[in-house]
C-alpha cells in the first residue's frame, strides 16, 4: 500500500535492512519504561552486574584518594613538596573519578557503594601506608598498575553493550595510565628507579614478551 511507512524500499530487488529501530516503537519504549530513567529497552548489558563492577571501581576510587591523601600529608611533613604536590593532584583526580562513577551507577538505577564497612575488600587496590616517600610511590605504582588491569578488564566486558558505560572507564583508565606514569617518572627523578621493588618483572619486561 503507498505510504505504508513500514514498507522497505528496493535497490536493484534487494531487501534492505532498517538501520534503526522504528522510532515510534522507540517513544513507545520510553513511555512504558520512565521510571528507568536513562535506561532504556535498547541497554543490552547485564545491568546488574555493571552497576556491581562500577561498584568496584567506585571502592578503588575512595581506597586511592584516601591513600593518596594520606601521602601528601606524610611528604608535606618531611618537606617534600613536589611530591606532596603530585599525591594531592592525584588524590583530587581520584576522588573526581569516584564522583563520574558514582553518578553512573545512579543513571543505571543502581546505589553507589559509600559505605566504609568492606570498602578496603570491594576496592581493587590496596590502601599501604609506606614508610619513606620512595615506598609511598611505589605503593601509588602498584595501586594504578591494579586500577589500570582491573578497569581495561571492565572496559572489555561491557564492549558494546554500555558505549557510556565503557568509555567512562577508558576516560578514567587513561587517567590512571598517566598517574602510573607521573610515579614512575617521580621514582626516576629520586634516583630509585630500577632498584628491587616489590614487583618482579618491570612493565617493560613484560611487554617484550
Ligand atoms: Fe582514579
Ligand atoms: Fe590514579
């Protein structure tokens, strides 16, 4: 029937697919769905179990700002104010990624985990004080290498089912790429780098395979 706007139109007799979903179905969705708010029919993922892993996340966001913090204060006391500088910078990044994730866990429905019974046990990094500064930036290493593995792990598992989700993460795993980096550079301009650390193999070891 002319104007049947269900009808697909031909090119050379093939069929061809729709592109998107018919908007009237998608209003329709929305409707019958508001009290989802930004979660809509078309999310894919398994919701319940991002809003678990962001909850991870949001845990080594808070671990890391309070170890962070802690750190400025200690290198603040022994006069060390470049250092004490760069932890402060860090744990304010920190606690701005804990408040993105936070609000996404919100946009999904879902509570965000502030409680601070078990935050040490959901967090992926680990809090470690550190007995001279050496030792508190090689323990900011270690926390970022986690954080780094831990939310690419993330990244992958959502792939395409959560695109604001994911890119959330890899906004923040680039952020954490460059804090492990500002450490490293950190432990080269104190002259310790290469020295034995906790780790066996060096990221570079490891790359070459
Ligand atoms: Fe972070
Ligand atoms: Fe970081």
């Amino acid at each position: 029937m002319p104007g049947d706007s269900n009808a697909q139109p031909t090119n050379n007799g093939v069929q061809k697919k729709p592109f998107l979903t018919d908007i009237k179905i998608i209003r329709d969705r929305a409707r019958q769905h508001i009290s989802d708010g930004a979660v809509t029919s078309g999310y894919s993922a398994d919701r319940a179990k991002v809003i678990e892993l962001l909850n991870t996340a949001l845990a080594t966001e808070i671990v890391c700002t309070l170890r962070y913090r802690y750190h400025y204060y200690m290198a603040s006391g022994i006069h060390a104010k470049s250092v004490a500088a760069e932890f402060l910078e860090h744990a304010q990044e920190e606690q701005a990624h804990a408040d993105l994730i936070a609000e996404r866990i919100t946009q999904l429905g879902g509570k965000p985990n502030f409680n601070p019974e078990g935050l040490a046990t959901r967090s992926h990094a680990e809090y470690v004080e550190g007995d001279s500064l050496v030792q508190m930036i090689e323990e900011d290493l270690v926390a970022e290498r986690i954080a780094i593995d831990s939310y690419r792990e993330i990244a992958q598992f959502i792939g395409q089912d959560d695109p604001t989700t994911r890119r959330l993460m890899e906004q923040i795993l680039a952020m954490e790429e460059q804090h492990a980096e500002d450490l490293s550079t950190m432990l080269d301009d104190l002259g310790k780098k290469g020295e034995p650390a906790a780790a066996p193999l060096s990221a570079k070891t490891l790359g070459k395979h």
